[in-house]
C-alpha cells in the first residue's frame, strides 16, 4: 500500500494517478472539507483524516509501506499566516513522525523551490542554493524553508528513509484550485491581464512533477534534494504564449513592481473580508523581484528525469481550464 497526501490537489493527484496507473494499491488522505473532483477513480482507497489529526495519521498509515507526502498549504496570502505555517510545519512534524512510528520503508517528502535562492545575475539555481528561513519571504516560502530542514534533520538522525524533491511551478491539467499559476493562466487567457512585471519562473508539466516523484522513489538517494524543473521562462514571454494559443494580441504593458503596490495592498484588504484570495498581493509582488530560474540536472542525472517543452504545459492547462468551465468559448 502506498500513502499520498495531498491527493485530492494538483500535483499530489498527479501522483495518485500515475501510480494507479503502475498497478499500485493507493491510498489517499483527504480533508473532509476536500474537493473530491480530483479523487473519482474507484480503485482509490481515500481515508478522511488531518495532518494534524494524529489518530487520522495513524489510520492513514496502517499497512503502508511507502509515503508521498505531497500535501501543503500553497497560498501567498491568507488571513492569518500561521494557518500556512501549521499546515506546513506542523503537519509536516506530526506526519513524519507517525511514518517513523508506523516503520514506513520509503517516504518522498514533496518540498519546492520556494527553498532555493534565486541567483542576483538569474542564472539558474541547483540544490546548494539553499535560502535560511530569516530570508524567506511570505508565510508559504518560510513554512516550507522550516518544513524541509525538519525532514532533513529527521534524516540525518537516521530516522526517516526520506528522498526529498523540489518542484518548481507546475502547470498543466487538473488544477482544481486553481493554484497561483493556474490562476495567471486563466486570467491571461480570458483576456484580463493587460500588464505584467518583468520577472521569470521555471515551468514544468505537472505530470513531469508526478513522474519525478515516482523516480525520486525508485532511484533517489535518502536525504538528497533533486530539483523537478521543466523551462526557464520570462513572465512576458509566458503570457505572449498564453495570448498565442488563444488567438488573442499579447500584453504590451511592463509595468513597475513599485506602481502595483497600492493595488495589492487594496486588494487584500478586500480580501481581509471576503476571505477570498486576491489575485494580486504583495507577497507575490516580493518574489517577482527575482527571476527564480532553475536546473534540473541533477534529477536528470541520478533519476533519469525529464520535461517536455513548457508550450505543451501551458497547451493542456488551457485545454483543461475550457473543459471544465474556467474558461469560456
């Protein structure tokens, strides 16, 4: 039996789904607040539970062997930032410590590059490009800054078989959420991005992330870090693609980061009341200072990892987003 967190989400059931498909018996953890749009296969064995539920744990964990602990609080804004930190930290802690206790034989614990320094002349950073939490920037980066040393630690003890992996910014089919990319996406493709900032970020197909998991779990080293990246891209270039597979005329506009400030502070303090995620913040604004460019080689080489053309990423996403209603005409 194999235990996936973080299923009923965009790469965790890219997971779930992949080792189904390898003829494995899965097991799922899943809130009970959950969407279960992700979780329709009846060959799934789903048990409601909470990382920080420790009964929930403990059931989830009978009879497992091997653990994918995908499951995080992805989000650059919320009302309270010690949600994002429990979830990540603490539930991270507690999961981790009933796999020790449940003699779990194989665990790959799903970080991300949020870990890595960005390089100041954006080259691309590898795993030793490592970010210590005073410099994380947002609740997310630090929580997952925390939450990989925690496993790190855990490993160098000798109490976790862990193999840790880094995803960069996965797109692709299934983002239910959708998560803070998948949200460009549509709103590019909808016509409703007319500027943008000059940044970078590295995309990779989410099912590319799911396959680098599986390899992590055949052919990662306990306690090493593998980069799961896909292409280096410019934000402008991004959304020009976006427009291109549309049929629309791309965004023009380069704004300054210091001129959508205010916009992103208004936006969330509407969202202080709303509860509902803005679509701008200034956390976001933060990051895009940097270009978070990155290399996989090291995957590449130990795990046999690759990544398709980032314009096919960005083709099924746009295909899933109008299958499913995100996306009109």
């Amino acid at each position: 039996m194999i235990l996936v967190t973080g299923a009923s989400g965009f790469v965790g059931s890219a997971v779930a789904r992949q080792l189904l498909a390898m003829g494995e018996a899965v097991r799922v953890l899943v809130r009970s607040t959950s969407s279960r749009v992700n979780l329709t296969d009846s060959k799934l064995d789903v048990v409601q539970g909470d990382l920080r539920d420790a009964a929930s744990l403990e059931r989830a964990l009978q009879n497992v062997r091997v653990l994918f602990h995908v499951a995080a609080d992805y989000r650059l804004w919320a009302r309270d930032d010690n949600e994002i930190i429990r979830t990540n930290v603490e539930g991270t802690r507690a999961l981790m410590e009933a796999a020790k206790r449940a003699d779990i034989e194989r665990i790959v614990y799903t970080s991300s590059v949020a870990t890595l320094k960005a390089q100041p002349d954006g080259t691309p950073s590898d795993e030793t490009s490592r970010l210590e939490p005073q410099s994380a920037v947002g609740a997310y980066k630090y929580s997952k800054v925390v939450a990989e040393r925690l496993v790190e630690e855990m490993v160098a003890r000798g109490s976790l078989p862990a193999v840790i992996v880094n995803p960069s910014t996965p797109i692709g089919p299934s983002d239910v959420r959708p998560t803070p990319t998948g949200r460009i996406i549509v709103e590019a493709a909808s016509g409703r991005m007319p500027a943008f900032v000059d940044t970078g970020l590295n995309l990779v197909h989410v099912e590319d992330v799911a396959a680098g998991h599986i390899a992590a779990w055949k052919k990662g080293r306990t306690g090493e870090r593998y980069i799961l990246g896909g292409q280096d891209v410019l934000l402008g270039d991004m959304l020009a693609e976006i427009a291109h597979q549309i049929g629309r005329a791309p965004p023009k506009l380069r704004l300054p980061r210091r001129l959508i400030y205010p916009i992103a502070c208004g936006a969330e303090a509407i969202a202080y009341f709303t509860g509902k995620e803005p679509f701008v913040t200034t956390t976001g604004l933060k990051l895009a200072k940097d270009r978070m460019f990155f290399t996989s080689a090291k995957a590449e080489r130990e795990l046999g990892y690759r990544a398709r053309p980032y314009r096919e990423a960005i083709a099924d996403a746009i295909t899933w987003f109008r299958q499913n209603g995100y996306l009109k005409g």
